[in-house]
C-alpha cells in the first residue's frame, strides 16, 4: 500500500492524476478551524481521505504539539493499512513517520528556499525536516540540485514543468462557469482576483498590511473584485464590502482564465493565472525560482509597495499575456509515468 499525505491545496491538483494511475492507495490530510480548503478540494475532486489531526495554529508550540500527535496517528495507519511508501509534498508529518519506520519516503518540493538566491539562513523550515529523509525527492528544473544536495539528498529527480502544468496541461475552460458559480458577476466589466498570501505558513514572517490596503483602493475602481480567501471568509466579507469573496471551493482556474488582472501573495495560484496570460502581481513578501523565471519571462511582476501595486495594476488590467504564455510553457513536459515508475519501482511506466 501506497500513503499519499496531502495538507495543501496545490498537493490534491498535483497528486490527483497521479494517485488515478495508481492500486492500493490511502490518502489522508489534516482539518482544522479555519483550514478548510484542502477538505473541500479533496471532496470537488472526489478523493477519499482519511482525516487525521488538525492544523497546529499560529504559535511555534502549537504547531510542535500538533505535529507529534498527528505522527503517532499516522504511525497507527501505516500499522493497519501495511504501508510501505509514503508520498508527501514535503510534509513534516508524513516524512519523519516514514522515515522513521524504514519506508520508501517520496517528497516533492518546488520551493526549498525563501528566494531565488541560495543562503543557508533562507532554507523553508519544513525542507530542512523533510528534504534529508528523502528516499527520492522531486523538483522542478527551475530548482538547482545544490540546495538538496547539500541537505544530503542522494536521489534527486528533475521534472521539466513547472507544477501547475500537471493538471492544466488538458483542462478545458467552460466559458459559462463562472457565472453559474459567481453570479455577482458583471462579466461587462474586467475581472481582478486577489489572493492572499499563505500568512500562517512557516516561511512567512508575519502578515503583511500593504495587499489588504490594495484592496480597500481597489474596491473604487469600476471592475469585479473577487476575493480568494487563504483561510476564513468572514473577516474578509466584513473587512470589502464591496468586493466578492468566494466562500466556498470552486474551481478556480474556470475564473482565472476569465480574469483581466490576477494580484497574489500565493505561489500556485499565480503560476495557474499566467499560464491562462493573465498579467500577475506578486505581492509574496520573497521571490521564489519559479518566481524568478516568470518574471524574467515576462508573465509575472513582483511588489511590496501599494502605490507601486495600484500603478501597476492600471497599467497591466486587460493586458493579453497569452501569446508569451504559449511560447514559454509550451516548452514544458509534463511525464506523469515519471512518478508513478518512481513512486512503484516498475520501470514498465
């Protein structure tokens, strides 16, 4: 039996395709007060799960705890289920458990470091946890070797797509989606989606005021303001009024190919919208490799500053991107045969 530990939103798009070409599959996550969206795309996506533990929390502590008794849940599964591989995007829980008992450990990580620029100091938290328990660890060709190599890992495998694409590459737009989904929606106006940055995650500081002050100017102007919510939607729905924030899982790239304009502290999701060449705003407090490579090529823009995000955005709503995107991900290859020869040790995939 195969574990595929899934905690974040971006792991289920990823590992859905994958877990279908796959026999004796468990998966599990995690729940928890105001972490809802791994839950809910689990369940639009039709995967069974199993729900073991919660999110830790804001606190150091918390999440520790948290943590400890969510791998002694796993240890238990793994016992009932005769697990022998464990698959994570590197999740701490289902590494260390892995690791721990002698299993095969998968993990795939896109984004080792907080910047495109090596130091040791700006290594994620969770990579240094997860990254050197490795039985084989995947990254994508925008990712140097070095950072895993010096963290010990001996198995590394290079993947030529940036993450998005494995589940984009054969997506088709329905033109009448958002509107059946979003019915506030004036589709004679342009649409900006804004998304906020993943503020609770460890390689986030602290949650930044600049995006929600955007947001509050961005309310005046004449278009759709949609909202996408990390976690809670009701301080977001008290705080903008006059903007729509989505409230429940949907399928979010139908309503990013539509989208004049996409403004986001996110990773995923921002790679998603200039994939559809839709001029992205990054408001992510650090810029990641893949960061990195899209703005080199053009489709992503990066800023702190509100006035600088606001001039920005007049500039950009309505810009076509789409030639450029074709251009630049058309020279990506999505092998999904790849993992799953990886993931089973049969080299007939």
């Amino acid at each position: 039996m195969i574990l595929f530990d899934i905690t974040v939103p971006q792991r289920v798009l990823f590992f859905k395709n994958i877990i279908k070409k796959l026999n004796n599959v468990i998966v599990t996550t995690r729940g928890g007060e105001g972490y809802k969206e791994v839950l809910e795309l689990l369940n639009l996506h039709k995967i069974p799960y199993i729900l073991i533990g919660k999110y830790g929390g804001n606190s150091l502590e918390g999440k520790l705890k948290t943590s400890i008794k969510r791998q002694d849940e796993l240890i238990e599964i793994i016992k009932k289920y005769n697990i022998k591989t464990v698959v994570s995007g590197s999740v701490v829980d289902a590494s260390r458990v892995g690791f721990g008992l002698g299993l095969k450990v998968v993990n795939i990580n896109d984004m080792p470091v907080k910047s495109y620029r090596f130091k040791c100091e700006n290594i994620e938290p969770v990579t240094r946890l997860t990254a050197p328990l490795s039985s084989v660890l995947f990254k994508p060709f925008v990712v140097p070797d070095e950072i895993f190599e010096k963290l010990g890992v001996c198995n590394i495998k290079t993947y030529n797509f940036l993450d998005p694409l494995i589940w984009l590459k054969d997506f088709k737009v329905n033109k009448n989606y958002v509107k059946s989904e979003i019915p506030q929606i004036d589709e004679s106006k342009p649409i900006v989606v804004v998304r906020e940055e993943e503020f609770k995650a460890s390689y986030v500081k602290k949650k930044y005021p600049f995006l929600y002050e955007v947001i509050e100017e961005l309310q005046n102007w004449d278009i759709n303001l949609v909202i996408v919510p990390r976690y809670e939607s009701k301080y977001l729905k008290e705080k903008f009024k006059r903007a729509i924030v989505l409230d429940k899982a949907i399928i979010l790239q139908h309503l990013l190919a539509k989208a004049s304009l996409f403004i986001g502290g996110g990773g995923t999701i921002n790679i998603e919208a200039t994939y559809f060449g839709v001029p992205v705003i990054s408001t992510r407090s650090f810029i990641s490799h893949y960061d990195k490579f899209l703005i080199d090529n053009g489709l992503m823009w990066h800023s702190n500053n509100k006035e600088e995000i606001l001039d920005l955005a007049k500039k950009l709503i309505g810009v076509n991107n789409k030639a450029k995107a074709k251009e630049v991900y058309s020279k990506m290859d999505v092998n999904i045969d790849m993992f799953v020869r990886e993931i089973v040790d049969d080299e007939r995939y």
